[in-house]
C-alpha cells in the first residue's frame, strides 16, 4: 500500500476527541442546531414584518402612465366636429400618500397632445395640447379623526404579535424544557450506571468471600446461591441501566441533531448542583406569571382592541376634502409645450366639500359589532382563568420544589446510613461475625438508598427547568 492512500485512510478513520459539554453549553448548542428552534426564531421574524407590513396603505404610491391613440371611428368625440382621423398622445404622473393622521394628499399631472384630420367646425380644435397639474387632500373629521384608526390598528397589531410571538418563544421553552429533561435523564442514568456497576462489584466480592467460607466448610452452599442470585440481579440491573443509557444518548444525539458518524459530546453535570426557581425566572421584582397566562391577556388586550376597532369602523364618517388644478389650452402646440405650462394658474378649477357616510344599525352592523365584543369578553375570561391557575402553579411548584429539598435531605441522610451498614456488615461477614442474609440485605438497602437519592436529585433538576415556563411581569 502506498504511503498516501495509507495516510488517507488513517484520516478517515480519525476523528477528534469529544468536547466536555455542560447544561449551559449544551442548551446554547440545542439553540444552534435544532431546526425546530431555528423555525421558532424565523416565525419571530415573519411576525414582526407582518406587524410592519400592515402599513402598507400608509406606503407613497406612484403613478406613471404614457399612452397613445388613433380613433376614425365615425361616433368618436371630434367625428362629430368633422374629424375623420383623431390621433392622440397623452403622459400621467400621479404621486398619493397616507398619513397616519389621517390625511390623504395626491398630486397629478396629465399632459395630452391631440391632432384631427379633416376639416372641423372648430378650427382651434385642429391640432392642440391641454395640460393640468392638481393637488388633492381629504381628511377624516370624524371615524379616523386625526389619525385615530391608524392609531388603534397599531396598538391591536403590537399586542397580537406580542401574543404571537409569544407563542413562539413558549414552543422555545417548551422544547428547551424536553432538552433539559434529556440532560438530567443522561447525567442520572450515568449515576446509575456507576453506581450500578460499584454494587456489581461489591456482590461479586460478597460471592468470592461466600465461595471460599463454603470451601472453607464455614458457610452452607444456600448462602453461596443467595450471593449468586445477588450477581445476578444486579448483572440484570447493569444491563437494563446500560440499554437506558444508550437511549439517553440517542435523545441527547437526537437534540444536538448530530449524525451517527459525530462525535456525542462528553455531557457533564453536577446532579446535585441546585438551583431555585426564582433564579429561573430572575424574578427580583415584578408579578411572576406563567408564560401561558401572560399570552392569554396580551390575546385578550388584542381582542378588546379588535373589537374597539370593528366598533370604529361603523362610526360615521364626515370627510373634508379639496382639490386644486391648473389648466392649459394652446392652439398648434405638443405634448411638450403642454408640460412646461403646468404650473400656469391663470386657469384654475378648484373643489371644496364634505361628505357625510353612515351604515345604518342593520342585523348585519349589529351582529359583527355583538360578535367581536363577545370574542373580547370570551378571552378576557379565559385570560382571568389563566391568571388564576398560573398563581396556584406557581405555589404548587414552589411547595413541591420545598417538599423535594426535604425528602432529598432525608435520602441523603439514609443513604450515607445504609452505605456505612453495608460496609460494616461486609466487615464483619469477612471476619466471619455475620450471617450471608444480613450481608445481602445490607448490600440491596445500600444500593437502594443510593439509587433513590440520585433519582430524587434528578427529579429535582427537572423541576427546576419548570421554572423556564413563567417569566416575571411588571406590576402597574
């Protein structure tokens, strides 16, 4: 084999040592790579450029527009004056704009150039170009008075995405919460795993010391088959504790999003690491709240909002509007001549007025105006209930998180007892003062304990990322 071809498959085969990994770090990475969260993050994104693409009717518009004609239609506006021929060019620019006060402004400018072929009753009407340049306003004095529905759409769009992208930080949180859990059923199961295998150990020694008291013809075979069934069992309980840990492993790979052929981070935690539930909400001050219920009454706010603004608009409008526009007549003259005359005002047309709209309280104005305020009070209701359960479980997580403390202490307390039981009773089994029973007895109490302890931690760590679904609101 050539030295190359050797040298490339040692590289292939290579691959770096596995990074330690802790929770902080491996949550930063789950945020990285998990395509479910990455999804959330651009959802967020899609939900505030909705938010600003609904002032698209307060979005300048232009408008442009050449054109060009040729009528000998015999019905045609100048056949009637004895054209037998009507060319025509004619040029549009419109700019309009929304205020969100209200206001609406336009100006437009035409220009048309006309030229007839025959001989018409009006000469003057031969050839010609017309050109006007207008300006236009109107303003709402009543229904968007100033702005007022502008204004009232913009704080029913701020609280629905709010509660919208809310939600997708609750999936966030949710999802993170799952990652967690997967995080402390690793670092428990590693426990056992170690534990496990340190009991295995210890009954295999228990064995040997029975195997060589029977030879020794001090102990009875059934004592020998007691410490075997011993092995057995907690053989038996390595190996459940082995295949748990390897689906541990694959739910971390499957959080991490890592292939088969990656490298599983080493994944490293302190089990007994504790932290409280206020530092997972930083509540210093402020109301703490469940993220649920803070969304159910940001959805509420845009409920009450949304029916404000159905309300709104079947108010009565009063419209003020005017207009202004030049005008430009010349004989024997283009399109051009037409333009640079725009701005001449000796021929003025100008518009004042009001109009008045109003929908009169029909079945149809009343049943939409019924509907949005009873959608309001449906989610203000749902928004208090919300309230009222966020309060209890937060208290319920707080007493059960202080109950947890407690029975965590105690099996503590237990285990370093049934530890140093189990070892004493080892002692005296090898200076032949105890019975093989007590020594089996002692040896499954101790393991017990120990594995009841771990698990009691890790049920605490979980209960702690519980914390991550209630955030602390300022209280007005």
């Amino acid at each position: 084999m050539k030295k190359g071809a050797f040298v490339g498959i040692l590289l292939a085969l290579w691959q770096p040592p596995a990074l330690a990994m802790n929770l902080q770090e491996y949550l930063k990475a789950v945020e990285s790579n998990h395509r479910l969260i990455k999804s959330f993050s651009v959802s967020t994104e899609a939900a505030q450029e909705r938010r600003l693409s609904a002032d698209l009717e307060l979005n300048p518009r232009l408008t442009a527009g050449l054109g060009y004609l040729s009528d000998k239609s015999p019905l045609g506006q100048f056949a009637m004056l004895g054209a037998t021929e009507t060319t025509a060019k004619d040029l549009k620019l419109g700019l309009a704009k929304k205020f969100s006060t209200g206001t609406s402004v336009s100006v437009d400018a035409a220009a048309n150039e006309v030229e007839n072929e025959g001989t018409l009753f009006v000469p003057s009407l031969q050839k010609f170009s017309y050109g006007s340049l207008g300006v236009g306003i109107s303003q709402s004095l009543w229904k968007d008075s100033f702005g007022r529905a502008t204004r009232l759409r913009w704080e029913r769009q701020d609280a629905a995405t709010e509660a919208e992208v809310g939600s997708f930080d609750l999936n966030r949180k949710q999802l993170l919460i799952e990652a967690e859990k997967a995080y402390w059923d690793y670092i428990y199961l590693d426990e056992y795993l170690k534990i496990g295998r340190a009991s295995l150990e210890r009954a295999k020694r228990i064995e040997a010391w029975t195997r060589r008291r029977v030879n020794d013809g001090i102990s009875e075979r059934a004592d020998l088959l007691s410490t075997q069934a011993l092995v057995g069992a907690r053989q038996l309980a390595v190996i459940s504790a082995e295949d748990d840990f390897a689906a541990a492993k694959r739910k971390i790979r499957d959080f991490l999003e890592l292939s088969d052929s990656e490298n599983l981070p080493e994944i490293t935690g302190d089990i007994s690491s504790s932290r409280s539930l206020n530092s997972m909400v930083n509540a210093k001050g402020g109301k703490v709240m469940a993220l649920d219920a803070y969304l159910a009454a940001l959805t509420a706010k845009a409920r009450a909002l949304e029916s404000r603004e159905i309300e709104d608009n079947f108010r009565p409008d009063i419209v003020l509007s005017g207009s202004y526009n030049t005008n430009n007549l010349q004989q024997d003259k283009t399109i051009s001549e037409a333009t640079a005359k725009w701005t001449d005002s000796s021929l003025p047309t100008w518009k004042v007025g009001l109009n008045l709209t109003y929908d009169f309280d029909t079945d149809v104005k009343n049943s939409a105006q019924s509907a949005a305020r009873k959608n309001a009070l449906a989610a203000k209701l749902q928004s208090e209930r919300k309230m009222l359960d966020s309060e209890s479980a937060w208290i319920e997580l707080n007493r059960r998180y202080s109950e947890m403390s407690k029975r965590i202490e105690t099996a503590s307390e237990i285990a370093k007892l049934q530890v140093a039981a189990a070892k004493a009773q080892a002692d005296l089994f090898n200076k032949g003062r105890s019975i093989t029973a007590n020594v089996i007895k002692a040896e499954e109490d101790a393991a017990e304990a120990e594995l009841m302890l771990t698990r009691l931690k890790s049920e605490q760590r979980k209960m702690e990322a519980q914390g991550r679904m209630f955030v602390v609101i300022e209280e007005n």
